[in-house]
C-alpha cells in the first residue's frame, strides 16, 4: 500500500534505524530515527513555487520536547508519587 523504506546503521555499538514512509506522509519528507529508547521524527516542507522578489531560501525551526519524554512532569515527585511513609 505505502512504499516504506527502512535502513539500519551500526553506529558505536548501538544500531541507528531510519525509517520513512509510515507516518508523516502529507510532508514533502520525513524521516523516523530510532536508536535504542530514543525516537525522533523529522519532516521538511516546501512550497512548490518560489516567491517573487526572494533571493534567499527562509527556514524555520520548529522544536518541540515533550515534558513527559524530558522527565519534567509538572508537579513534581510527590504528586507524582505519593509521600513515603514515616
């Protein structure tokens, strides 16, 4: 149904897979690199026709880290956790 490719890399002595054509298909491009617990999702987007008047390629950044994936889940260990006993 969808043309999904997969490459897998030994980097070090942990195994680096690439994978596209599973999610993020509306994108222009999109890559999912995973290596051990760790799995990041890169996509590009372009238009199909230049700008007039725009001698230069605009890129934008967008990052975004979930607090959940950060370890930062707000309010802490204790609502987290629940408070040891005495």
């Amino acid at each position: 149904m969808f043309n999904i490719d997969v490459e897998e890399i030994t980097w070090g002595s942990a195994t680096l897979r690439l994978e596209t054509g599973r999610v993020a298909r509306q994108a222009d491009g999109a890559v999912l690199a995973s290596m051990g617990e760790t799995t990041v999702l890169a996509t590009a987007v372009a238009e199909r026709s230049a700008k007039p008047g725009i001698d230069f390629f605009p890129l934008t950044v967008n990052y975004q880290e979930k607090t959940y994936a950060a370890g930062k889940i707000p309010g802490g260990y204790f609502k987290r956790e629940g408070r040891p006993t005495e």
